[in-house]
C-alpha cells in the first residue's frame, strides 16, 4: 500500500475508488485487494479527478467549519497537479 503521506489526492482517492469496487469489505469479493488496488488504481483516475471537481465548492457544513476559499484553492490545486 503507499504511504498516503506522500501520496496526491487523486491517487488516494483512485485507490479507494478501486478498493471499494474489488475488496470484501466493501461491494468485492476479495477478502484482500490490496495487491490488485496497487496495480489497478490507475484506472480510477478519472473518477478521483471527478470526485475532487464535486467537492471543490465547500458546502454550507464544510464552509461553516472553515475557510471555504482556502479549500476551494487547496482542491484546485490538487486537480492541477494531476492534470
């Protein structure tokens, strides 16, 4: 598994996407995905890219528990470095 402290945004969200989908913890069959999450998540790219265009506009939750323009940028600039 990566070291999700040194792991972009669009990866960690790739993997999960991927390990949603294939471990049994989930809606998968196999009691352990981590191997296939690891040679797989690229494939979930374009679905992390579009979950953190979703998210990018704080909603009234997020916005009241912080700084909605600081997020707003912080996920923008993730999308950047992917794409």
């Amino acid at each position: 598994m990566a070291d999700t402290a040194n792991t972009n945004l669009v990866e960690r969200i790739a993997r999960v996407l991927c390990a949603a989908e294939h471990s049994k913890n989930a809606e998968g069959s196999e009691p352990s995905a981590g191997e296939h999450v690891n040679q797989h998540w690229p494939k979930h790219r374009n679905q992390a890219l579009a979950v953190l265009h979703a998210i990018r506009e704080a909603d009234d939750a997020a916005a009241s528990a912080g700084d909605a323009e600081v997020w707003q940028r912080m996920v923008e600039a993730s999308i950047k470095q992917a794409e």
